[in-house]
C-alpha cells in the first residue's frame, strides 16, 4: 500500500475543499465535508422543510417530467 505523508494528506483535503467551494459553494461543501452521513442528511430533509415553507416550489424530478411528455 502507498504511503502518503501527513503534508500531502491535508494538500489533498485543500484542494478537494477547495473545489467544493468552487463548485457548491461555502455551504455545501461544509455539509459534504464536514458533517456526518446522518448529520448531511438531517440538514438537507431540514433544507428541503424550509424552502418548501417559504414558497419554493418542488422541483421535477427527471423521470416524473418524462411521464408528462
């Protein structure tokens, strides 16, 4: 097995951060990175609770879209 030094480690984890910052900006990749499975997914059945009591709409589903077609 490769052995990877402790600076090369926490290089990977800037980087990976960093391109989750990038791509899903500060909070998201703060619930990808840093929370649990079960903690990620308390937050985001919280999330999806929160904008749905403020007026979001639902957003279709790819296969639900396709059976109205």
């Amino acid at each position: 097995m490769l052995r990877v030094s402790k600076e090369k480690r926490a290089r990977i984890r800037e980087i990976e951060r960093n391109f989750h910052e990038r791509a899903f900006g500060e909070e998201l990749a703060r619930v990808n990175l840093d929370m649990t499975k079960d903690e990620r997914h308390r937050y985001l059945a919280w999330m999806r609770e929160t904008a749905r009591k403020n007026g979001v709409p639902r957003a279709p589903r790819l296969f639900e879209s396709l059976e109205d077609e």
